[in-house]
C-alpha cells in the first residue's frame, strides 16, 4: 500500500515506514556539491589541485580551495633557504608525474632549481588558482549536526571563517620547525638562527660559527659554511651514515654528477628514453626496501658499500673510522647523499665535537669539554615531527589529537581517529623513509580523491575511520616494522626523536605494497553516515543511469564486437 499523499484531505497527515524516503529525480550516482578544503600549497597541496580539476574533471560538483600560511607556492622549497639546501631523491623521480623535466642540471638538485621548477609547472596548469596566500588555519571544528568542518583563518591579522565538507592536511611532515630545547638558548648574544628560518642577511665570512647537529641539514650547510667561515664548529651527538642514498648503481662512488648539455637535449626530443630513464631510477628506489630490512644480503651489500665509501672519505684513517661510522644499521636514520661533508670536517678551519652540550651562554656554547666563543649558532635541529597539526582541532564530542604528540596514531598514513571527514597526505606509518616520495604522494592523493567521489556520488555526510581499526592497524604495523632496520639503536623522526622509541613515520611494508592497499577501499574499515539518515539508498535516484539521460546514448556499450 502507497503512502498516503500529503495533500489528501482525508488523511490525518504522512505516517511513512521508517525507512520511506522520496525517490529523488536525478539518475543514479548524480554527485553533490562538495566543497573540500586543502591546508599547504606544496607538491601535495598542488597535486590535489591539478587531479580534481585536470585528471578527474571534477571541478562541476568539486568546490577547492587551498589556505597556504606564505605568500607564495612551494612548500618546504619555499621556506628551505639556508646554503646547500637540496633534495636527496633524484631530480627525475622529484617530479610531478604529468610533468617530467628534461632540463634538471644534476642528478641531486638545490632547492632553488626544484622551486623553480614548481613555479614553472603551477603556471602552465595554474595549479595557484585554487590557492589563498597568507591566510593560515588556526582552527577546525567539527560540526556533527551538519557535517562540516567549521575553521577559523587568520588572514595578515584578521580572521576569516570558512566551512568544508572534506578537510586535508597537506601540510608536510617536515614543516613545523623548532629551537633546540638547550638551557640559556636565548641568552645568546651574536647571530642565532634555524636552518628552516634562514636569514640571508647575515655575513658569515670570517666568523666564528657553530652548527649543531649532523642530520641531513647540517650535512649540506657545513661544507658551504665552511668555505667562508673563520672558524666553524660542528656540535654532534652520534655519528650518521653519509651515502648515496638509494642510487648506488647510479653513484657507485657516491658522488653527484651533471647532465651534459647533450643528455637533456636528447631528454627533450625523446620522451621515451626520458620516461625509461625516470623508470628505472624510481625501480632501483623501490627495490632499496629489501636493503631496509634486518640481516637481508641487500642490508649487509649497502652496509659494505657505505661503510668503504665513508673509510676512502676519511682517508682510512682507523682512529677517524672508529669515530665516524656508525655502529646502528643503515636505514635506521633517513639517509643523505652528504658529499662533501667529511671532507669539510677536516678542513684546517673545521673543527667537530661530540661532547653533550650544556647550555648557551651571551658568548657561545658550553659543552662538557668547556665554552667555545661564537659569533653565530645555526641549529640544523629538526622539526616537530609528531604529525600533530598547526591548528587547534576538534573533531567527534570534541575529540582532540593531543595523544598524537607523544604517540601517533593513525590509518594508512591518512586517516586520524575521531576525525571524520579529514585526510592527511603523508601522516603517522605512510612510506615517507623508503621510494619514491612523490609517488606515495600521487598515489594517497588518488585514494582522497576517489572518497571524495564515493562520498558525493553515494550522498555521503561522514566517514571516519573505526576505533579498533586503527588499534588492530598500528598493533599489526608496530609488529611488522621490527623486522627493519628502523628499529636500531639510532635517534630518528622516524621514532619521533627518540632512541628507542616506536616506528611512527614509516610504513609496515614496501611503497608497491603500499599502493596495492590504496587500491581498495576497505568500507568495513569506517564508520559512514549517509546525509538522509533513514535510508542509505536515495542516491539511487530515479531508477535510471546518467547515460540513459541523453536519449542517443549507446545503451548497449557493454557488448563487444
């Protein structure tokens, strides 16, 4: 029996079944407007803007908009300013996949070519279209009732409110800088500064100068300082590996090469080679994970190499071996290609330490050994890497990712608990310390985007990752990731900074792995809520498919001859 109709005068009012909904008229899978809002206008926050509008077409029920804190695109290339500053992937495999460049100068490239390079490829699709600069998000509510994310903009002073149905974090794990946390740190008297907040107006040369620490930051200002400075001390804690990252069939010797002028002539007129060439240097990336796992013959060839490439740069000299090559496992510490570095420890105006430091005084560095007078510390220190965001957050009952600061955890790498409707590109345990970064990036942005799709096409309100998913996820990561070497005894961001802490930056498995799971989603794994909660079903509409509104569609497209 028919509901009675509302208009019928002989009726007392509706008295629907509970799960009666209007059949909608609109074919089957007919999106809603979606509006998604992206925080960073880096490589990730760009790669969403040009797939939603350039690849998948979705700019008719897709409203983007990217709220980037700086005055220009860019990311870590744009705030990375400090002398040496470069990428340790190769420049081939740094790249937007719709954009390969035949013109990188060298095989590892400064941040400024990769900066231009970004510049030259968010022109040509006007990827910046999406973006709002200097406008940084200090708040994001979650609205149960609507379904929103409610946030707060400050704008050059002002603020700004603004509301999304889909809120991504492209923020960058290495993003969030910090002062080393050194007693009397601001008592110092001359030139302080962090490597990721570089001031080029202060003149090194001639200088005393103090550079504390020796992670891949360090590694690439030392031989630059060096060649200006009076005198520079290098203040250290452990030693590190310095290799040729994952691309020792291509730097055997560990060494960074240029391109001829002939080479990226023949990049630029044959596309094919290029493509074969970017192919197989991504391959030899992706196979170095065996060499990351515990006692595998790919672990003790690459601990052979590093170690005989590292001995010839100290001039094998014992006592320099024994204080300079690492005792904990390659891998452990994200690696760095560092050429130049050693050779410019024993330099006659270099001077290394690795005795703890104490505390900063007006005039210097007080170390167990006594106090070194300086004219300038630059601290090489890091970043804030648990992954918590920059702005206050509230999610589900006003739920907080405090925990993460101590102890992230998430859902591959991109989703947060008690979070609903919020991705994260690059968060807790993705692939970030093996493979082609760039790629685990499209690939994470492809499996956003296609929740994106899910949720307008299905008429969804909210996903949120179920509770005991994420506990089974991070007891089965955790478990994994003892069988690789970043479990040894090394202080890394892998481990949060800590020693022997928990595996929290890296995934439990290789980036082929990886996007074989991405593949898939695992809707058993989340928690959905449909915008008409009395029925999951009204996006099935009118009883017809989007082709049969055009009436000289093909309606047998799925016979083959």
């Amino acid at each position: 029996m028919a509901p009675p109709h509302a208009d019928d005068p002989h009726s007392a009012g509706p008295t629907y079944p509970p799960n009666w909904i209007p059949v909608a008229e609109k074919p089957l899978h007919t999106p809603k407007r979606l509006r998604i809002v992206t925080v960073g206008a880096g490589h990730s926050g760009l790669m969403l803007a040009y797939k939603i509008r350039d690849q998948f077409k979705y700019g008719d029920f897709v409203d983007h908009v990217i709220y980037e804190k700086n005055h220009d695109i860019g990311g870590t290339w744009l705030e990375n300013r400090y002398p040496g500053v470069a990428c340790d992937v190769p420049a081939h495999i740094y790249t937007f996949s719709w954009e390969p460049n035949p013109d990188w100068s060298e095989f590892y490239v400064g941040g400024e070519e990769i900066f231009q390079y970004i510049k030259r490829t968010a022109a040509k699709y006007d990827l910046a279209r999406d973006v709002i600069f200097n406008s940084k998000v200090v708040e994001a509510i979650w609205n149960q009732g609507r379904g929103k994310w409610e946030l707060k903009i400050e704008q050059e002073g002002r603020f700004i409110w603004d509301e999304c149905d889909i809120f991504i974090n492209a923020s960058g794990i290495l993003n969030k800088w910090k002062w080393p946390s050194i007693k009397g740190i601001n008592s110092f008297k001359g030139h302080l500064v962090h490597s990721a907040k570089w001031e080029d107006n202060y003149d090194f040369a001639g200088k005393r100068v103090g550079v504390i620490g020796n992670g891949s930051s360090a590694i690439q200002i030392v031989p630059k300082l060096q060649k200006v400075a009076g005198h520079l001390v290098n203040f250290m804690r452990t030693p590190t590996w310095i290799s040729a990252t994952y691309s020792s069939e291509f730097l055997p010797d560990g060494k960074n090469f240029y391109y001829t002028e002939e080479q990226k002539a023949e990049f630029r007129n044959n596309p094919k080679m290029l493509a074969e060439y970017r192919k197989k240097i991504e391959n030899g990336f992706n196979k170095f994970f065996y060499a990351l796992l515990n006692d595998s013959p790919a672990q003790a060839a690459v601990t052979e190499q590093y170690t005989r490439i590292m001995s010839e740069r100290l001039g094998n000299d014992p006592e320099l071996i024994k204080k300079f090559i690492p005792s904990w496992r390659v891998g452990c510490r994200r690696l760095s290609p560092g050429e130049g570095y050693l050779e410019a420890l024993h330099a006659p105006n270099v001077q290394y330490t690795w005795d703890a430091i104490e505390r900063i005084t007006e005039k210097g560095i007080v170390t167990s050994a006594g106090e070194i007078e300086l004219d300038a510390i630059v601290c090489a220190t890091g970043f804030d890497v648990s992954f918590m965001p920059q702005w206050r957050m509230r999610g589900l009952n006003g739920s907080t990712l405090d925990k993460w600061r101590d102890d992230p955890e998430g859902y591959l790498g991109i989703f947060a608990p008690n979070m609903p409707n919020y991705f994260i590109v690059n968060g807790p345990n993705c692939p970030v310390g093996h493979g082609s970064l760039l790629s685990v990036m499209e690939w994470t942005i492809e499996y956003i985007i296609r929740w994106a799709k899910k949720m307008a096409s299905e008429d969804i309100k909210a996903v949120m990752v179920k509770p005991d998913v994420v506990r089974e996820w991070n007891a089965y990561a955790q478990e994994y990731l003892k069988r690789t070497v970043w479990t040894s005894g090394c202080r890394s961001w892998y481990k949060n900074g800590k020693i022997d802490g928990k595996v929290t930056a890296t995934y439990p498995g290789s980036v082929i792995h990886y996007r074989e799971v991405l593949e898939t989603i695992r809707g058993e794994d989340f928690d959905i809520q449909y915008s008409e909660h009395r029925n999951r079903f009204g996006f099935m509409g009118n009883g017809l498919a989007a082709l049969e509104m055009n009436e000289d569609a093909d309606l047998a497209f799925y016979m083959y001859k």
